[in-house]
C-alpha cells in the first residue's frame, strides 16, 4: 500500500516538475507517460491538495497605495481613494464607495466652503451616510435641475437636503427640469433672478460631488422621459456616460451638442477648474464612463472600488 502511494507521489512529482517547470502542456505530458489527460489534471491537482505545489501570484496592483499611484499618474489626480470589495455586486460596490465618500467629503469641506452636490443613486446613498459636522458659512448648493415629469424617483431634493444638513447649511436647489426640451425656454428661464443666482454659484465652488451616469437603457436620464427615441439613440452612439447630465464622449468631450444646449446645470469646463472635483462611481457597467471622465480631466478626485480601479490602469 505504501509502495502505492509513493509512486503516485513520484509521478504526481514528475508531472509537476513537466508542467510547471518544463511548461508542457496536460496533452504532452499525458502522451509521454502514457497516460490520460484526465489523469494529468487530477495529479496536478493532487499536487496543489498535498503542498508538493504552491501556486502564488504576484498581482502588481494588489495592493491600493500602488494601485492608487499608479492612476494618479496616469490621469493627473490629486487624489484617489479605493475602497476594497470581494464582490463586484453593485449593492455591495455602492455601499463601499458611498461610505467612503462621505467620510472623505466631512473631511475635506471647511468652514465658509461653497458646495456642489448632484443627484442619483449613488449621490443619495452618500447623502445618507453623511455625518454631523460643526462647520459655519458652507453653502449648499445643486448643480443640475433637480425636477422631474417621470413617477421615477431621483430623491434630488432629499439628497440635497442631507447634505446641506450636515454641513448646517439651507439647500439651495436648482427647481426646474434638468432637460429642457429646446434651448430657447431653457435660455429663458435660466435668466430667472433665483435661478441665475444659484447657476453663478456653480463657478465659485470649492469642493464639487458628482457621480456618472451610463448610456444603457437602465440609465436613470432614460427612464426620466427627457430624451425621444432617436435621441437616446444618438447618445447611445456617441457617448459612453454623463456627469450632472452633460453626455460626454471616451475623450471626456461633450457628445451632443444639441442636448447639451437644452441641459440646465453646471458645465463640464466647470467641473474641470473646481479646486476639489470629486467623482464617485464604481461598478463594471461604469468603468467606460469613468475613464472617459478621467480621460477628459474633469474630476480631480476619484473615489471608486478596487475591481473597477484596476480596470481603469
């Protein structure tokens, strides 16, 4: 019986040293020995069960401070926070990055800052997890219209609302669509005193926090009634996502001319000058969105997961 074992070790051994040393193929090696493929496999896997051999890989962007300097450099951030997921279920990447956000965010806002918060999934859930501050003189302002004609719910206001109660600020929100249908109403109302005001705020920000939207047909712009069918087709053709509903294309370059004229927010050449322009966004169906943005320097800040951020190198 002993004997047994031993020349099944010697051969498990011998098959190894072929395959991982000598880089035969399970095929070769079994028609050399004179045995089946399948007995290969299995003594290959036998020699992983009894330690006979280790296999270790060596992941260069293993580990976050490489992986977060390795995209700074690519993109020129001057900041990237990468929060650790096992899973890339959006539910646990949202979770993740919302929290990380929020505490990165009650951070980085000081005393008399000016504010600028957008709407969606993602921003609602870092609004939730905002913490209580003691600052003074922060101003909270929307960057995008925050109304909507669809049952869709979009919590643009209750966002806002969150934030600005953890700054001990008033919510100051932009109350009209954010897609008008032509650019002329948009044009008339945007010269509304209220309106106007918060619109010549956006440029003053110190600190900016936005997520991307994606161009499937899930997307919330989408499903909010704003666009017609030959519409979402053109942008499905030639954007790869949008922040405060600006549709950009892989080079971070405005997409559509035309649906950019109807939208009422904060421009892209805005985003770009904001001293901290923060985006947040994770998840494989985002990772095309994301790097266009960061191809079109628009954040400065990027705050995402760890399977998306090695997607982006």
């Amino acid at each position: 019986m002993e004997d047994k074992v031993e020349d099944k070790t010697k051969q498990c051994i011998k098959i190894a040293k072929m395959y991982y040393e000598e880089d035969l193929g399970q095929k070769e090696i079994a028609d050399e020995l004179n045995i089946s493929r399948p007995t290969v496999s299995r003594q290959l896997q036998y020699a992983r069960e009894m330690g006979i051999v280790e296999v270790t890989i060596h992941d260069p962007y293993d580990k976050s401070e490489e992986l977060v300097r390795l995209i700074k450099e690519k993109y020129g951030l001057k900041d990237v926070l990468i929060k650790e997921v096992t899973s890339d279920r959006y539910e646990t990447v949202i979770k993740a990055i919302s929290e990380s956000a929020a505490e990165y965010l009650a951070r980085t806002v000081k005393n008399n800052d000016v504010v600028g918060v957008s709407w969606g999934q993602t921003m609602y859930h870092v609004a939730e997890q905002m913490p209580q501050t003691n600052l003074h003189g922060v101003e909270t302002i929307q960057l995008k219209g925050g109304i909507s004609y669809s049952n869709v719910a979009t919590n643009s206001h209750e966002t806002l609302s969150l934030f600005a109660q953890s700054f001990n600020s008033i919510p100051r929100d932009l109350p009209v669509p954010v897609i008008f249908d032509n650019k002329e109403v948009k044009k008339l109302v945007s010269a509304d005193r209220h309106i106007k005001g918060i619109l010549n705020m956006a440029p003053k920000c110190n600190v900016a926090i936005y997520t991307t939207g994606t161009v499937r047909d899930e997307a919330l712009l989408f499903k909010l009634g704003f666009f017609n069918k030959d519409e979402m087709k053109r942008l499905k053709m030639n954007a790869v996502g949008d922040i405060c509903s600006r549709f950009y294309n892989e080079k971070g370059k405005t997409a559509d001319a035309f649906v950019d004229d109807r939208t009422m927010g904060v421009t892209l050449s805005t985003l770009r000058k904001i001293p901290t322009s923060i985006l947040v966004a994770g998840g494989q169906h985002k990772v095309e969105a994301i790097r266009g943005a960061l191809n079109g320097n628009i954040p400065n800040v990027l705050i995402t997961d760890s399977i998306t951020a090695k997607q982006l190198i």
